[in-house]
C-alpha cells in the first residue's frame, strides 16, 4: 500500500509567523531599559508609580500566559484556533506601543495605566498562541529547530535595530528622552502593521482534531506537573534566564564600575547583538546534526565556559572583554533555540497519549518558566553585588566591591548554564521517537494515510 506524506511548511512560513517578533523585540528592550528612566526625567512621573504599574503590568501578563494557552487550544473559528488571539494580541500591543512612546505632555497616571495594560495584555493574548501556532505548523523534528532558529534571527534583528537607534540619539541629542521614544516608537510603528499582517497571513491554522481535555485548573496542572519531560524543558529554560538575566542586569554595571568605560555601556551590548545574528543560523545546523538535546547541552556548556572566563578580564584587557562578547554573540540564544522547539515535540507526545491538545498550555508555562528565571536574576545578582559593598551611587568603590562584581557578573551565569545543561541530558525524546509520534498523529488525523482493511 502507498501511503503519502503530510505536507511540511516551508521557510517562508515561518519567517511569515517571526514577522511580529520584529516589533514586539523592539519594544521589550526599551520598555524595560529606557522608558522608566525617561519617563521619571522627562515627563516627572514618580519612580514609585512607574515601578508599581510595571509590576502590575507584569503580574498581568503571567497570570493571562495559563489562561490564554488553555483558551486558545479550545478555540473553534473559522479563521483557525490561534489565529484570532494573534489578531486580538497584536492589534492592542501596537495601541499599548502607540500610547508608550507618543506619549501628551502632560502625561498622566490613566494614560500610562492604559498604555501599559494594553502593552502587557497585547503580549499574553499574542506570544503563547503563536509560538503553539509554531509548533502545529512546524511539525517534523528539524523542522521545529528551524523554525525556533528563524524567530531568533528575527529577534536579534530586532535587537540590533533597537540599540543602534538608542545608539543615535546618544550622538544626535545625548539625553534628549523624548527623541529617543520617537525613534524607538517610529521603528515599532512603522514594522508592527506590515509584520502583524504578514504573521496573520501564514499558513492556514488548521491543526488537526484533538480530545478538548475539561476546562480545569486540577486537569493542567495534572497535565503539566505529571509531565516530566515539560518539567526538564521548564527547569532548563528557566536557568537559562536565570544566567541571561545576571549577565544583562549586571552588564552596565560591569562595563561602568569595573572596566571604567562607561561610554561602552550600550556599545557593548549593540557588539554582542551583531554576532548574535549569526548564532541562529548556525545553532540551526547543530542542532539538525547532534539532535535537539545534544545541541542543548553543547550550547550551555559553551556558555558556561565563555561567563566562566570573564574571571580572567580586567580593564587592561579589553581585548579579551570583545572577543568574549563576540563569542557570547555567536552562542546568543543557542540553549533557547533547542528548547523552544522541545516544547511542541513534548506536547505531541501528549498529544499521541491522551488525545488532549496541550500546546497552548505547555507553551504557556514555558513563558512562565521564562519570566521567573528573570526575576530570579535580579533578585539574586542585586542582593550579592550589595552584600559585596558595590554601590552604583558612589563615585569610588572598593577593590574587594568591585571583584565581588566581576565574580557574580562571571560566575552566577555560568553556573546557571551550567545547571541548564546538567537538566536537560536527561531529556528523552529524540528525533526516533518523536518521528514515530507524528507517523501516528498524522495518521489518526488523515484517514487516507490510514491501512486499508
């Protein structure tokens, strides 16, 4: 009997889906790094009440992840499952983007409120569904690694685009805050439509039937907590944050205090970043030649060694600081890439178990598992480099304060990447098993590729 094979989507489906990353990476970065500071100089709004809606905003955001995954696996349309919740994500996030960077002179605690509340709600409707979207159109086990490998490209571009223009302004009108929310806004803007559409313009949505599992809290978190292999993804992941979040929390400080070149503060980010364009492409390649979890472990623990080896910089070598962001570059993203794509193949195997749908969910807690090993970052590298004696607020700081950065700013994210991959080698699905998942999911959904009786 012959049997025909289920259509794979190609490339340009997935750059069609990455288009939105484009506008929603230019923002993040400016959100969390230059808008409060702007916010506070430039238009008088208490630090107190900025920090107090971010964390509203951001308490928001992860209490919609969970519920909008489980939404959008249930959601039955006639333009797809995931579709409508990209539309209804995208669109606010572009009025939240819109209200944040132009904003009235005489700014106010309702705008700002709705601005980011609308930013915030935007991203949860939008980046759980898409990323589930992802994985059902992306269905075979390389071609999941491409298309995670394609939505980083696309965010380092982003990147790069974001602090090149953070970049100009500092030359053009250095501390000019208002500049710098138009051109940062201008960028977002002008791609958020063209990129929105695009995404929405992909393939169709139309992933297979699947059993619609209760609507409970008990049943996912039955189908998360009893699912180990998520629960390596999550971990891994989440220490990958962790070591990503040391590193960009600590940089300026690092460059400023302990280099002594405060003028490479977003130079060296903007050099990193531009190698880190390449690193998509070529962790792509790894990982279609080692398999998903070998490409992860090799990532991390490159990673590790590159923090581990910040240890031996000191301001006479700055040589050794750019080779090292250079090799940060080229290994951007690479652990994140892996187990991205590990996500959808888990929930396929779920999926051939149960019969229920949980990429919506799965994808759900993975952004959450993203979000705390952030947090964890902060609330870990602060407290150390204070307990050091670092103080940002003074001019001189002590060689004892300033080595005890360098060893948080080193040690801490190689640690974390170190764990990352420690966790990970354990993950047990590969691309055997996983083929045989889909031969089974492809043929419960297709009858035509079903044996004749």
């Amino acid at each position: 009997m012959t049997t025909r094979s289920p259509a794979r989507a190609g490339s340009g489906n997935y750059h069609r889906l990455a288009a939105i990353y484009v506008p929603v990476t230019a923002a993040v970065q400016p959100v969390m790094a230059w808008l409060p500071a702007i916010l506070a100089r430039d238009y008088g709004v208490p630090l107190t009440l900025i920090g107090t809606l971010y964390l509203a905003g951001q308490l928001l955001n992860c209490a919609l992840d969970p519920v909008v995954g489980a939404l959008s696996d249930r959601t039955r349309s006639r333009f797809g499952r995931r579709r409508p919740w990209v539309a209804g994500g995208g669109s606010l996030f572009v009025v939240g983007s819109a209200m944040l960077f132009f904003p009235p002179d005489d700014l106010g605690l309702v705008w700002l409120a709705a601005a980011l509340s609308a930013y915030y709600v935007g991203l949860a409707l939008l980046s759980t569904p898409l990323l589930a979207w992802c994985g059902e159109i992306a269905t075979g086990y390389h071609d999941r690694t491409r298309a995670a490998s394609i939505f980083s490209l696309w965010q380092s571009v982003a990147l790069v685009g974001a602090l090149a223009l953070a970049a100009i302004a500092q030359q053009l009108r250095p501390g000019d805050g208002q500049l710098q929310l138009t051109l940062f806004g201008s960028l977002i803007l002008l791609t958020a439509i063209p990129a929105l559409w695009l995404t929405l313009a992909a393939r169709e949505d139309n992933a297979p039937p699947a059993v619609v599992a209760p609507l409970s809290p008990l049943a996912a978190a039955r189908a998360v907590f009893g699912n180990p292999l998520l629960l390596r993804v999550l971990a891994s992941d989440a220490a990958v944050r962790a070591g990503q979040g040391i590193r960009t929390t600590l940089l300026l400080f690092y460059v400023t205090f302990y280099l002594g070149r405060p003028e490479w503060g977003a130079g060296l980010f903007l050099f990193q970043y531009a190698f880190g364009i390449l690193s998509a492409p070529i962790w792509q390649r790894i990982g279609v030649a080692l398999g998903k979890r070998n490409a992860a472990i090799l990532a991390e623990v490159l990673q590790a060694l590159i923090n581990l080896a910040l240890v031996l910089t000191t301001p006479e070598r700055f040589w050794l600081v750019l080779a090292l962001a250079l090799a940060q570059g080229l290994t951007q993203g690479s652990g994140n890439i892996m187990l991205r794509s590990m996500v959808a193949d888990v929930a396929d195997k779920h999926r051939a178990e149960t019969g229920e749908q949980r990429a919506g969910l799965y994808y759900s807690v993975f952004a959450l598992a993203d979000k705390i090993g952030g947090a964890l970052a902060a609330g870990i590298a602060l407290p150390l480099i204070a307990w050091f004696g670092f103080d940002p607020k003074s001019a001189v700081n002590t060689p004892q304060a300033l080595n005890g950065l360098l060893l948080v700013f080193s040690i801490g994210p190689a640690l974390a990447h170190a764990i990352s991959a420690a966790v990970i080698s354990g993950f047990a699905l590969d691309a055997d098993q996983h083929n045989a998942i889909r031969r089974r999911l492809d043929t419960a959904a297709d009858p035509a590729l079903q044996p004749a009786e």
